[in-house]
C-alpha cells in the first residue's frame, strides 16, 4: 500500500508540474498572439499609408 501511496503522489506532483508548463505555454503563445496581431495591424496601416506603392528589395529605405 505504501508503494502505491508514494507512485501517486510522484504522479500527483509531475501533473503539477506539466500543468506549470502548460500554463507557461500558453501565455508566451497569447503574448506573441497580441504582438503578431500588433505587428500584422502595424504593416497594414504602414500599406495603407504609402498608397498600395510595393516596396522592392533593393530599393533604399527614404532616411538615405
């Protein structure tokens, strides 16, 4: 009865501790779900603002 008292409580504490990480996973994905969404608003506004112009490669940035 013992060995099966300690196999639970070593099972208790790794669903604990795989529930740590999960909750850990899951709000580094919602911060970078805002920061892409941020990041995807940011470039549309940026498109919109130069008038639908295609930006190309090779093309200097305007601060040159």
């Amino acid at each position: 009865m013992e060995h099966l008292e300690e196999k639970i409580a070593h099972l208790m504490r790794s669903v604990d501790d795989l529930s740590d990480v999960v909750a850990r996973q899951q709000s580094e994905i919602d911060r970078l779900t805002r920061r892409t969404e941020m990041l995807i608003s940011r470039e549309a506004e940026r498109e919109s603002a130069m008038g639908g112009q295609v930006t190309l490669g090779n093309e200097r940035p305007p601060h040159y």
